[in-house]
C-alpha cells in the first residue's frame, strides 16, 4: 500500500478497534420533496446530468487501439474509442446517414458498420465507405459532413468522463475530476478488464440510490446475513470538493493491530467508494472494481441504474481466466446483494416518502456524515445553478 492508503488503512484500524465510525457535527433532515417533486427532478436532470460531464466507464474498457464502449446516459447513446493510433474519442453514436446506433456493446474493431443501412466508420469515427455512394452525391460533397459527432472525453484518473453535448469544453471534462485524481490513481483503473453491465430500472428517486453507497450504518441489518459477516460497518470518509471517498474494511483489519506497519497487506483490506458527482460510485477492492451510476428516470421516482465491473488480470491466459472467473463470481455477488437487498430497500423508501410517512423530512445520523455531505451539496449546486469547473 503506498502512503495515502497505509494511513486510511490506520485511520480505519482505529475506527474499527474504537468501535467507532467518522461522523458530521449534526443529524441533518432533507425535505422529503427533494425525492418527489417534478420541478426538482427537471432541474438536477439538466444541471447535474446534461450539463456536468459524466464519468461513464472505466479507462481499461477501452485500452487498446481500435477499442469501443457503447453507453447510454439520459437515453442519448454515446460511443467512446480508442482510435488505431491508441488516442481516446468520443462519439454521439448515431449514424450520420439516418441516426441508428452504430455500435452496442464493447468490443474491439477497426470499423464499425451500422446495421440499418451499412455505414462504414473507423474508431476516429470518419465515414469509411457506404454502399451505392453515387446516390448521396451532391453538388458540394466538401460540405457533406458523414463523421459521427464528436464528443469531448478524457481518461484522467483512469475513468473515463464524457460531455454529453459537443458544446461543453475539453478542458472542462479534463479537470472534472481534478479534486480526486490522486485518490483514483491508487487504482489502476486504466489497465484493468472489463467483466459487464448490467442495467436495471428501479422505482426510486436517483438520491436515495446513491445514499446507499455512501453510509454503512444499514450492514448490520440489510446485510446482515450477506456482507456483515465479513465487512465491518465502521468506515472513514474524505471530501475533495464535489466528490467523496468511503473506506470500510474486512473484519480481517483487526490483524493488522497486531502487525508490523511493514508488514501489512499490498492492497487495502477492505472496499473504498469514491462518489464522483452528481454521484456515480466506483467501488475499488483488491483486484477489481465495479461502477454504480444512477441517473433520473422520466419521473421524480424512476431511476435507472448501471453496475459494471473491472479486474485486473494478467499476461498469462491461464492465470488470466482463473482471475476472471474469481472476479466475475464476486461480481455476481455484490450484483444479487445489490439488486435484492439495496435497490429493494431503495423502492421501500420511494414508497414511504411519495406516500406523505415523512413529513418532517429524510434523517441523516451523525453516524451518516456522507449523506448529509451529499443532500447539502446537491442543494448548494441547485441553489448556484452552476456545477463543475469553469472554463
Ligand atoms: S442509419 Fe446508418 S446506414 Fe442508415
Ligand atoms: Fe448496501
């Protein structure tokens, strides 16, 4: 472990041994409208969606040259690539002949073919060929724009962070995770491989979704039977701006009481949750990573949610599929507590709230400090109607 983590890993060692947990000075309350008004939810839609750039992926998704990521945000389909010359790109991914999407998935491929009628791009997203082209001859063809329209994207801190609109700036998308690229670069997110996504349409507002990644005080009773038994509930939390980091460990830390400093584990026993606004979660563990990303859904209670997963692997094929196949079975794990029990409780919440059970408003515990971080910083944006860096 370097540095930053040997010190969160004595940080978490001392909360775990005290029994304690990182706290705020006070409970907060958020109205309960934040999760049910219409105005509210347009609002963050646009401000923290359309207009903040996204972090979509992981940069090892797209490693090699000629490599591609298909991803939806807000329902607009977007591609991102590494061109043959190894250099990152992004695409809105439609089809410049009639808008069809002209590549789903992930994959690698020096070109991609549209399915509807057959355009032809390469990874730099030009136009490589079409059939019957004499027919879209015209009188000016130096006019005829065919690439597919770029976007601005960047790699920084080994995520991949994508501007939904080709008006917003480069360097805006390149220094939107500026505040907490030295925590993201513990990881090597850049070379690790993709295991999958998987998308899920959930019956509760995008806030409360994010909430469940960010506070461990729910381990004992949700999870009690799933991750309690291995993952202790005390966690240390950092704020770098716009953007947290939660650390929670293994039951195993208490080991560490009794080791050396010199020598304790190369990796950090137990899971870190960075949250990158507007709140996508990537979770960092020994060997692999996963990706929680909630965006609004058409109405103040619908959200859909991606979860998707890296490893690293290795150079040698066999080691490689064994890794894999470690990775994908723990993969599937956090997927079923995920889904069965967070989302679950997630949609209990929507329910409680649209149903008029809290008229007071949501409470955050001192013992939620990350909660209340979040409810405060959403609000403080919608406030300045401004987020991200300027340009
Ligand atoms: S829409 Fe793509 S080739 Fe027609
Ligand atoms: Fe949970």
């Amino acid at each position: 472990m370097n540095a930053d983590l040997t010190e969160l890993c004595r940080r978490l060692l001392h909360r775990v041994q005290s029994d304690t947990t990182d706290q705020s000075d006070a409970p907060y309350i958020e109205p309960s409208l934040s999760f049910t008004d219409t105005e509210r939810h347009q609002a963050e839609k646009e401000l923290f969606f359309a207009n903040t750039p996204q972090v979509v992926g992981f940069a090892g998704e797209v490693s090699q040259p000629n490599s591609y990521k298909a991803v939806t945000v807000l329902d607009r389909p977007l591609l991102i690539c590494r061109n043959a010359d190894g250099e990152l790109r992004a695409f809105i991914n439609a089809c410049r002949h009639r808008g069809a999407q002209v590549a789903d998935g992930n994959g690698c491929a020096k070109s991609l073919s549209c399915p509807f009628h057959g355009w032809t791009y390469d990874l730099d997203g030009k136009l490589k060929g079409r059939r019957r082209d004499a027919a879209f001859s015209t009188a000016n063809p130096e006019q005829e724009d065919t690439s597919l329209t770029p976007l601005p994207v960047s790699d920084r801190g080994g995520l991949l962070t994508v501007g939904l609109t080709p008006a917003m700036s480069q360097h805006t998308v390149n220094d939107f995770l500026g505040d907490i690229e030295a925590a993201l670069e513990n990881f090597d997110f850049a070379s690790m491989n993709s295991i999958d996504t998987r998308r899920f349409e959930v019956n509760a507002n995008w806030k409360i979704i994010v909430g469940l990644s960010n506070e461990g005080y729910h381990f004992e009773n949700l999870h009690r039977d799933s991750l309690a038994p291995i993952m202790s509930s005390h966690g240390v939390v950092d704020c770098y701006g716009q953007h947290t980091r939660w650390a929670f460990s293994l039951k195993t830390i208490l080991d560490l009481a009794h080791t050396p400093e010199t020598d304790w584990p190369s990796e950090f026993p137990g899971a870190i949750n960075h949250t990158v606004f507007p709140g996508t979660v990537i979770v960092a563990v020994p060997g692999a990573a996963q990706m929680i990303r909630a965006e609004p859904g058409p109405v103040a209670g619908a959200s859909t949610v991606y979860y998707s997963g890296v490893f690293t692997g290795s150079d040698d094929p066999a080691s490689n599929q064994q890794l894999c196949k470690a990775a994908t079975e723990s993969f599937d794990f956090g997927e079923r507590i995920f889904v069965d029990e967070d989302l679950h409780a997630a949609e209990q919440c929507q329910r409680g709230i649209a149903a008029g059970g809290l008229p007071d408003g949501v409470v955050s515990g001192r013992n939620e400090p990350l909660i209340t971080y979040w409810y405060r910083l959403w609000n403080d944006k919608l406030a300045q109607g401004t987020v991200g860096v300027a340009d």
